[in-house]
C-alpha cells in the first residue's frame, strides 16, 4: 500500500488529549463494555492550542480491550474538529 499524503513525526509533541485531574476515573480492569464506557463518558478534554480542525489523526493505544478509551479519545477530537480519527493498538487484552 502506498501512503497518498507524507506524515510528519515530532517527538517532542505533547498529547493532544488527556485528562483532566478534575475528571478521576474508577479502574477499568473488573467493567464489561458498558461500565467502561459509563466510567470515560467526558473523561478527556482537548489541551489549549491544539490545532485538530481538519486533521486525520491516529490514536496508539498499548493494549485494546473494549475500544472504550480509544473511543472516548476519537469522540473529543471529532467534535473539535478532525477530519478523521483512527486507532493503532499494539496488543489486543
């Protein structure tokens, strides 16, 4: 498959998303797919001066288990804006 747009790495750049220390979340280890997605219903917000309007984004996320972080990420971002939002996992749990 060949990549139509270039794709610029930065490592020094900061999430875009996270989470408030205002917003604590109960562990997730013992929720099925809905309490999971109760627990990160408005648990992130979007950092000032991010510049996401009509970005396509991607998502690295250790280990997928429900989708409902990711989720939950993808949500913020598209009512900010991105075009796009996709995830890249590395393990699935």
């Amino acid at each position: 498959m060949v990549a139509e747009r270039s794709v610029t790495t930065t490592r020094s750049l900061p999430p875009t998303v996270y989470r408030p220390a205002s917003r604590n979340t109960l562990t997730q280890t013992q929720f099925d797919r809905s309490e999971r997605m109760r627990n990160l219903r408005n648990a992130f917000a979007l950092r000032k001066n991010s510049a996401v309007v009509g970005k396509n984004l991607v998502l690295l996320d250790d280990v997928l288990t429900t989708g409902s972080t990711l989720h939950e990420c993808a949500v913020v971002l598209r009512k900010a804006g991105a075009e796009s939002v996709r995830a890249i996992t590395v393990a699935r749990g």
